[in-house]
C-alpha cells in the first residue's frame, strides 16, 4: 500500500486519474493528496509539475468539491507562503520559478470555485491579494517555456490569478482600479514577454473594464498612463514593445466583445504615438 507521498509521486497512479476523468479513487484522502502534490511543483519534470499535480490538484480536487472550505483556506494560506508562492523569491534562471509560478495558478483556482459560490472568508480572499501584489513586485523571472523543462510562465500565471482575484465580489471598485494599474506596470516589464503574457495580461484588464465596476474617467485616465517615452535605451524598448502588445491585444478583445468601445480610438491613438520615430533632445531630429 502505498503511502500518500509516494502517490503523489508516482507517476503511473496520478496518470489513471487522469484517465479516468480526473475521478479520485474512492479510498483517497483528497486534502492529504492535495498538500503532497503541492511539492511537485519545484519539480522540473513538465509532466509531473504541470499535466499531472497541477491538473489533478485543480480539476479533480479543487474544482470539484473535495476540500471543505476550511481546507480550502488551508490550501490557499499555504500557497501563499514562503515556501510557495515566494519560494526564493528573487531569483532568476533557475528552478525555484516552477513552485512560484505554479502557486499563483492555484490562488486562481480557489478563487475561482469561491467567486462561483463565496464560501472562503473574506479576509482569505484580501490576504491572497495582498499577496498577489506582493509577488508581482518581487519576481524577478518573467521566462515563459524554459527548454527541456516546460512552462514556467509565472506572467500569465499571475495575470490568470489577478484576473480571478479582479471578479470576486469581495473586492471593491478601488482594489480593481489597483488591480488595473498593477496589470499596467507589469506590461512595462523589461523582460521580453512573447509567450502570449500580453493576451493574458490584457484578457484581465478587459474583464474588469467590461464589469463596468471602473469609471470612465479613470479608465481613460489608466490608458494614458499606459504611455512609454522611448528612447535609444535598449530597456526602454524593450518596456514599449510589451505595452504595444498589451494594447493591441485589449483593443481586439473589446472589440471582439463589442464591449467598452469608447476606449478603442484612444488606443489606436496611443498605440501611434508608441510607434513614432525618437527623437533626439539635443538636436530634434529624428
């Protein structure tokens, strides 16, 4: 009889539950797996991280139904710990991205089964918040598919759980403004971004835009501060390449909707302006 750790590990029993619709067997002690699985994610084997822990601990622990919503917030308050979501937060270009990034993919999905039906305390819900930003100042690994390793993705991973986080009726006008202005800033990155971060980036701005819970005034207010002044500075660029993205990617999604469409000519507008030539201060010329 295997022990819930090497359950967790074994990749032959996680694949049957899979196979099986993820339908946990019935002698399985669901919140026990689930807080096993959750070390897997440092691992940089793409199957079990990723296809295998994740997709089971989402879809057929969380998703439906099996953790009480004290386990729940269990699961959540853990995930948000050092050891997870800011497992040495910081570092760049090594392994320790998997657990940080996958974390934030698991806020999302307790966030997610709470805004559906709220059951969690509020007070989970402005922790993992709270926590969110906090992670968004700190990382520091913005890579999206690490070769031989898989997805580590930690912008869109964080843009999913922002996004869930944005639609939770416990949140207020202002968090969502905050939220807005934090999906701003992390377009401004100076990491390339050109693993789809800007769809996803974008995908949760638009959903708060068309919750009409934000003013107009603010949101046109929000699309000018999108602006990034070039300049010859490689990192410069590199900010305004991933804002054009964002943009263009929210202007099609709004349109797409038919949603919100007072913003699209002021993005187009914009989106021009971040594409005229520099010019040079001392001389102006172009």
């Amino acid at each position: 009889m295997q022990t819930i750790r090497e359950q967790a590990t074994d990749k032959e029993f996680l694949r049957s539950i899979v196979e099986k619709g993820y339908q946990l067997p019935e002698d399985t002690d669901a919140f026990a797996l689930a807080k096993a699985l959750l070390d897997n994610f440092l691992s940089p084997d793409e199957e079990l991280r990723d296809e295998l822990s994740y997709m089971i601990l989402a879809s057929a622990i969380i998703d439906k139904g099996h953790l009480s919503t004290q386990q729940l917030e269990y699961i959540l308050s853990t995930v948000l710990n050092d050891d997870h979501l800011f497992y040495h937060i910081g570092e760049t270009e090594n392994d320790t991205v998997f657990m940080r990034s996958f974390s934030n993919l698991i806020v999302a999905a307790i966030l997610y089964i709470d805004a559906k039906e709220p059951t969690i305390s509020e007070s989970a819900v402005q922790e993992a918040r709270a926590a969110l930003f906090r992670y968004a100042r700190e990382e520091r690994d913005w890579r999206g598919y690490v070769k031989g390793k898989g997805w580590a993705h930690a912008m869109a991973h964080l843009a999913d759980a922002l996004d869930i986080c944005a639609q939770n009726s416990r949140l207020s006008g202002k968090d969502r403004r905050q939220i807005l202005e934090l999906l701003r800033d992390l377009a401004k990155v100076t990491t390339p971004l050109y693993h789809e971060e800007d769809m996803r980036l974008a995908t949760a701005a638009s959903h708060i835009i068309v919750s009409k819970e934000v003013d107009d005034a603010f949101l046109r207010e929000w699309l000018e501060s999108c602006f990034v002044l070039r300049d010859p500075n490689v990192t410069t660029w590199r900010k305004a390449s991933n804002m054009k993205n964002f943009l263009r990617s929210l202007y099609f999604l709004l349109l797409w909707d038919n949603m919100a469409l007072f913003l699209l000519e002021p993005i187009s507008l914009l989106l021009k302006r971040l594409d005229e030539p520099y010019v040079e201060v001392d001389g102006g010329n172009e």
